[in-house]
C-alpha cells in the first residue's frame, strides 16, 4: 500500500509548479495568496494544484478566516520515505554482505579479486 501512495506522490511532486510549492510549505504553512505571490502562475492554478497535493496525502488544510491556509501532511510525507528507506535497506543489506565476503576471504588470506574479465583485456 505505501509503494502504491508513494507512486502516486511522486507522480504528484513530477510537476515543477507543484515541486515548488511544496518546497515553500517546507518551511511552514501558507496561505494560497502567499504561496502565488512567489510563483508565475496565478491564484487559481496554485489552488489546483494544491489540490492534487491534498488528494496524495502530501499537503492538507485548515480555513483561516476566508483563506484556506496549507501545511505539509507529514503522515503523507512517511510514504515517500518509506519508499526509499526499502532501497536504502536493500543497499545497506549488499553492503553488509560485501564487507562480510570481504572480511572472509582476508580470514583466510584470499585478497578480493578485481580482475577484468577476459573480453576486456588487450592483447
């Protein structure tokens, strides 16, 4: 489920102008006016695609007077890192394994070997 939540998230943040304004909620809630004010799009494209930031989970928001104020969703947010934690853990895991190999073969007084195969070699 989170891969399937993380997929659509990261299609959502594929979009420069919704890039950007996420970017800008890093650094705290905003209203819709101030977020356009910073952007070369008008109000109401902001608006939009607040919007499909809302329907990913990324962003949500709360009615300040007669704003709509937006904040990064932080629950939404855990998706993505979630998403890349399982490469990291895949990574760190052949890491591990690698330096364990390693560490064998010098045990036993086998260097690794980096040779280059035999296509590759001149003759």
């Amino acid at each position: 489920m989170a891969t399937y939540q993380a997929g659509k998230q990261l299609d959502a943040l594929g979009d420069e102008t919704r890039r950007a304004i996420f970017e800008r909620l890093a650094t705290g809630p905003q209203a819709v006016v101030d977020i356009a004010r910073t952007l070369p799009v008008s109000r109401p494209a902001v608006s939009q695609h607040l919007k499909v930031l809302k329907d990913v989970g990324l962003v949500t928001d709360r009615a300040e007077g007669t704003r709509r104020v937006y904040a990064i969703d932080h629950a939404g947010l855990a998706a993505i890192r979630e998403y890349f934690d399982g490469f990291w853990d895949k990574a760190l895991e052949a890491f591990r394994r690698a330096a364990e190999e390693t560490a064998i073969r010098a045990r036993r007084g086998k260097r690794a070997s980096f040779k280059t195969p035999k296509k590759e070699r001149k003759k």
